[in-house]
C-alpha cells in the first residue's frame, strides 16, 4: 500500500494540497490519503476529488514514527519531525518506508510525503 501522508497549516486550501501531492508523487499514485486526526477535513476535500480514502492518524501513533525531516516549528508543536512523513509511514503499516522525504506545495501551506508499507 502507498500512502500519501499531508500536514498542513490552517490557512491552506484544496489547491494547497493538490499541489503538495503532485510535487511528492514522482509518478506514484497513492492508495490512501493521510494526515494527523485534527485536520482531516480538508483532507477528505482531496481525497473526494482524486478519490483516494482520506484517513486521520493519532498524535501518539505519529510520535512514534521517525522522520527524515526535522522541523523544529512542528516538533515543538506535534512532537514529530514532520507531520506528512510520519502520517504517511503510520499508515503505510510497521515496516513502512519513505518513498519521499517531505515536499512543500508552492505556497508553503502544505507538505505531503509518501510512504510504502511491507506488503507492496
């Protein structure tokens, strides 16, 4: 399974995200969309209009996860390095590995990484 993981700021959009895939994508097509719980709903936006399941994953679970990108803004705030690596890799399952290091869409708003899980 790939998994497209997403963090995004309060200010970002659809487009936002829309942008943050197509930059992370290299090609790939993800199975499922990703992010932290508290700020699913954009996401499910996304996932309507590629459609793609959206699924929201929880702080502690993403805690757990280590990323390749560390942003001291977000580890300070989430308790992760980042927010779209370490939803992707939750969800991609134990095992799961980084397709993408972290993007950021051209507006700076979101950021979207892929992961692949142990059973692709």
């Amino acid at each position: 399974m790939i998994v497209a993981g997403f963090g995004y700021r309060s200010g970002a959009t659809l487009d936002s995200l829309r942008d943050a895939y197509r930059r992370a994508r290299l090609g790939q097509e993800a199975d499922v969309l990703a992010t932290v719980e508290d700020k699913l709903s954009l996401l499910h936006d996304l996932g309507a209009d590629i459609r793609r399941p959206a699924v929201g994953i929880s702080s502690k679970f993403m805690q757990v996860q280590e990323t390749e990108t560390v942003s001291e803004v977000v580890l300070a705030a989430r308790g992760v390095g980042s927010v779209a690596e370490a939803a992707a890799l939750a969800a991609a399952g134990p095992g799961a590995q980084l397709l993408s290091t972290r993007v950021v869409s051209e507006d700076g708003r979101a950021t979207c990484a892929f992961a692949i899980g142990e059973d692709e």
